[in-house]
C-alpha cells in the first residue's frame, strides 16, 4: 500500500510539473517580441556549443522554413529516380 501512494505521489508530480511547463510555454507564446536564447552543439565538436538569441517570433519563423525544407525534401525523395 506504502508503493502505491508513493506512485500516486510520482505521477501527481509529474503532472504538475507538465502544466508548469506548458504555463511557461503559452507565456513564450504570448509575446513575440521577447529574446529567446538556446545553446546549439556545433556541427564535429562534442564539447563547442553556440549560444543563439532571437525573438520568440524569428524562432517561429526558423522552424517553420525548417518544416518546409523537410517536407520538400520528403516529397521530392522518389521523383529523382
């Protein structure tokens, strides 16, 4: 009976850790114009990283273009043959 409220316990955190990131995730949302800064492993290097800022809005923006890149590449994979 102890495991099962300590697992109730788990999963109830869990949860609750779930909606504070989505709490933070939807502010992000809300404002286009705030800087955003991620770090991004550099391309033959298992330790350089580089740090990037940009708006809420330009990420947006990078994503998409990246999803369209994708979904071209996808699409025209068995055309070429």
């Amino acid at each position: 009976m102890r495991y099962v409220g300590l697992g109730l316990a788990a999963v109830a955190m869990l949860l609750a850790s779930g909606a504070v990131a989505r709490e933070r995730k939807s502010a992000a949302v809300t404002d286009p114009d705030k800087i955003i800064c991620r770090s991004e492993e550099n391309t033959g290097s298992r330790l350089s990283k580089t740090k990037r800022c940009m708006s809420a809005r330009d990420w947006a923006a990078e994503k998409a273009a990246n999803q369209q890149d994708i979904e071209r590449v996808q699409a025209n994979r068995y055309k070429n043959n």
